[in-house]
C-alpha cells in the first residue's frame, strides 16, 4: 500500500463498515498475532451479530506448526482462524469456500479489516483475482469510503474494497508504532529500533547474523555494524561517524517486509 494511500479510519466508520457487512475478515500478521489484532474490532462484530474470520496472514514467514498452533488458540477463544498467504493459491480458494460455508443465505456482503502493513490490500487483491470488476462504487457510504467499490469475487459473493485501515490505538506498542506512519515520520527512531531489535533477538537470537552477517546481541553494535557495511556515514573527515537513523530505517523497513526472520510462538 503506497504511503498516500494509507487512509486511518475513524472508529465511527469502520462501525458503519461493519453494520453494512455479513461477514469481517480481520487480518492479522502470523508473526505476531497478539499485537496486530483489534480486540475492539472483535467486540464491535460480535455486538452487531456479524460472522468473523480471523486471517492469520503472511503464513508463509512462520513455521506451519506454529500458525496452526495461533488457530488452536484463538478457535479456543471461540473464533474462527485460518493460516493465510496470498502466495498459496488454494488459500485463496478455501477461504471464498469458508465465506460461503459460514454465511450460508446469498448475496453475502464481505468487509476487510486490519491494521497498516499486515497486508490488507494484498488479500483483497488475492479475492478479487486479475479479471474481477467492479460492481458500482459503494452506495450509502460516509465519506471515507468515496474510493470504495463492491467487487464480485465469487458467485453471489461481494467484497467492499475500501481504502480504510483501522485506527492504531495502543501506539506504546512497538509492533503498532512502526505500522502508524510512514518510516521516514517515526519519532524518536533509535528508541524505537533498539526495542524491535530487543523483541526480534528474544525470539530468534540469530535474526541478525541470518539476514546481515551480524554476529552481535547489542542493539547499538547492530546498528553501527549495519550502517558501516552499507556505506551509511554522516559527517566528513574526523567528525565522520555510522549513520545510525539510516541503519534504523533499514531494520524496520526490512522487518515489515519479512526480511529479518522472526516470530513470536504461542503462549503454552
């Protein structure tokens, strides 16, 4: 999703999105399925009797026993969850089989919800395929569905494609901080980078060295090492020194492109 289009919802609307909805697949990112989900977003469907899917997606950067073991979880906590990667193609068609399954009266009426960078467009693009049209621009809508239109992407099935993301509410964690703005407009970066980087070694102490060559544990000596070999510098003649905000940017950047191997295991 370009950085223009990136279009926070305010909560009345994605309450508006979801009355107008039969069923809301709210996407979450299988690395860290706590931190991406939207408990508020889970009450606002069951309040308003809506069906939901919990699509754990980008599956395909965690083990497979892993996921599964997220779906246990959350089918525990009475929702349905599936493991989901635009990247598999029989993902998609078995999640279009499970729209239909679990609504079973047509026409069924689709909404997409998640928070920024856990790949919400890539999915609704997965659902509509090469050869799906527009139906009509979305009628009755607020205006922050002006861009939206209503997509057929199977029989009888219709998916709102809005440019609407839901509104990050807990900005004290790291994993929503670094999805709220663009890279270039986080604030106190190297804060930020040292506690991703803390999050990312306690799950996979070898993150590091597997995606840079950096065999160290230490936020700082990452950064410096990452921004030397990179060529990042600032400063001229003795006052010259590692670029560390460039080596920073590159960390999370890398991180949300599933570069840096990680995930977080479910709680036992």
């Amino acid at each position: 999703m370009g950085r223009q289009h990136m279009k926070l919802m305010k909560w009345r609307e994605l309450d508006i999105l979801i009355s107008q909805a039969d069923i809301v697949l709210e996407i979450i990112e299988a690395r860290n399925p706590i931190s991406t989900r939207c408990r508020f977003v889970e009450e606002v469907v069951k309040r308003k009797n809506k069906k939901l899917v919990v699509v754990l997606n980008k599956c395909d950067l965690v083990p497979k026993d892993v996921c599964r073991s997220w779906t246990k979880l959350l089918a525990s906590e009475g929702f349905t969850a599936i493991c989901f990667s635009r990247k598999f193609k029989k993902h998609v068609e078995y999640l279009k089989r499970l729209i239909e399954d679990i609504v079973e009266i047509k026409p069924i009426t689709v909404a997409v919800v998640g928070y920024p960078k856990v790949g919400k467009s890539s999915l609704i693009n997965a659902l509509k395929g090469k050869n799906s049209a527009s139906t009509s621009p979305y009628p009755g809508s607020p205006g922050y569905t002006k861009a939206s239109q209503k997509y057929k992407v199977a029989p009888g099935v219709y998916l709102i494609d809005t440019p609407g993301i839901i509104p990050i509410h807990n900005t004290n964690d790291i994993e929503l901080l670094i999805r709220s703005s663009p890279i270039e407009k986080i604030g106190n970066t190297l804060h930020v980078v040292f506690k991703l980087i803390e999050t990312i070694i306690n799950n996979n102490k070898y993150a590091f060295k597997e995606t840079y060559g950096i065999d160290s544990l230490d936020p700082l000596e990452i950064l410096n090492r990452l921004a030397i070999k990179r060529g990042w510098f600032i400063g001229k003649g003795s006052e010259r020194e590692p670029n560390l905000f460039e080596a920073s940017r590159a960390i999370i950047r890398d991180y949300l492109k599933g570069k840096i191997k990680f995930y977080i295991s479910p709680p036992t």
